[in-house]
C-alpha cells in the first residue's frame, strides 16, 4: 500500500505522471551488521540464507503490483563496495566489504573461495528478471486473502505468460491458477524455491520442477505452496 499510494500521488498532482516511470533502485531488507567473512557493519548477513530469497522475491511482487515499471537489486557483487573509509584497502585480506550481493568474486583473494558461490536469493531474483522482463506488461491477477501469499502475473511475449506465487508465511496454502480462455499450445515450466527445495543444474542456475502443457490453465491447475516458498 505505501508504494501505491505513491504510485498515485504521482498521477494525481502531476499532469504527466502517469506517463513516467516509476522505478525502485537500491531493493534491499533491512541491514543486520557485520558478518563473515569480512562483511562490514554496512551488510546482510541473510543472503546467505534461502529466507532472502523469499523476502526479495516478495518485494518484487509488491512493487510491481503497486504500479512500479522495475526493481533493482542491491547488489550483485560484495566486491563492488567496501566500507565507507576504510584504510585497509587495497589490502584485501584486511578490507571490510558492503556485503549484499549475489556472490564475492573476491572470495578467492580473501581465503575465502567458497564466497564465490552463488548464494540462494539468485534464484529466485534471477527467475523474476527473466520471466518478467523489460517490455513485459503486467496484467490483473486476484490477490487472495491470505496473509503472506502474493501473486503477479504479466504477458512477456505473443502467446505467453509468466505467473509468480508467493507464500511468506509460516503455514502451507493451496492456490488454484486460473487463466480464463487460455487456448495456446505451449509448456508450462513451474520453478520452486524454498530452503529444502531449490532444483539447480551443475552450474547453480535454476531448472524446472515440472513440464507440462500450458492449455490446463484454462481448466485451473491446483498448486500446493509450502510455508517460506516462491
């Protein structure tokens, strides 16, 4: 509601607001302090943890829902900050980084290789910037009355669309997706994330769950959404 109502003031008092675009940059959760390895006082200690994945995704959802034409990331690589004033650069073994990102391509440098790794919240991140990109036009999707459960749906293409389902909650739902007089012969490729079940292929990139044929949205096609899950 708070970016909405944003959304709205904007269109409101300026004759040409609802022509400009209106765009998050800098999306991240709250801070939470210093963490290993060298994560300054300036860092999210969370990236680490499937839960940011699901909160980043969640965001995304709620912005564009609101009426946001894109969401940035911050950041992709802890490497690219260090620490406002810190005199023990370019000592790298010393340097406290701004550590918010999807990996540390200094992790190697540091001692710390196994920092390079791509941490969980790329793969829902990765998910929502590429099947709601750039040019993809968000459309109307009911949004349950369940507290934690979220939906977006946008056209990315002739004949296509992308459907995201969020349950930041603590308890199971069940959604059924409904795309009333969907009549296209395409698949349908279902991705799920959760701390217990996140399918990558041999480099960490994001596989499908399930292929199946995409005409059964016309009838509804029930899915189960287990607690913390994209």
């Amino acid at each position: 509601m708070f970016y909405k109502s944003k959304r709205f003031f904007i269109n409101r008092f300026d004759p040409r607001g609802a022509q400009k675009p209106f765009i998050m940059s800098e999306a991240g959760m709250e801070r939470t302090g210093p963490c290993e390895p060298q994560g300054g006082s300036d860092s999210q200690a969370h990236t680490y943890e499937p839960i940011y994945g699901i909160w980043m995704a969640d965001y995304n959802i709620q912005c564009a829902r609101a009426g946001m034409q894109g969401v940035l990331a911050w950041s992709v690589d802890d490497a690219e900050h260090i620490m406002n004033n810190d005199q023990s650069w370019p000592d790298v073994h010393k340097t406290l980084f701004k550590k918010w990102g999807f990996w540390n391509s200094l992790g190697k440098e540091i001692g710390h290789p196994e920092d390079t790794n791509i941490r969980p919240w790329f793969y829902t991140w990765s998910m929502m910037s590429r099947y709601f990109p750039a040019g993809c036009t968000i459309v109307k999707s009911s949004q349950p009355d369940v507290f934690g459960v979220r939906t977006l749906a946008a056209t990315t293409g002739e004949n296509e669309i992308s459907i995201a389902l969020v349950n930041d909650s603590d308890t199971a739902q069940s959604l059924e997706v409904n795309v009333p007089d969907w009549r296209f012969n395409r698949k349908l490729y279902r991705y799920d994330f959760s701390a217990t079940n996140r399918p990558t292929d041999a480099d960490g990139f994001p596989v499908p769950q399930k292929t199946s044929d995409a005409d059964e949205l016309n009838s509804g096609v029930r899915l189960n959404l287990p607690a913390r899950s994209v």
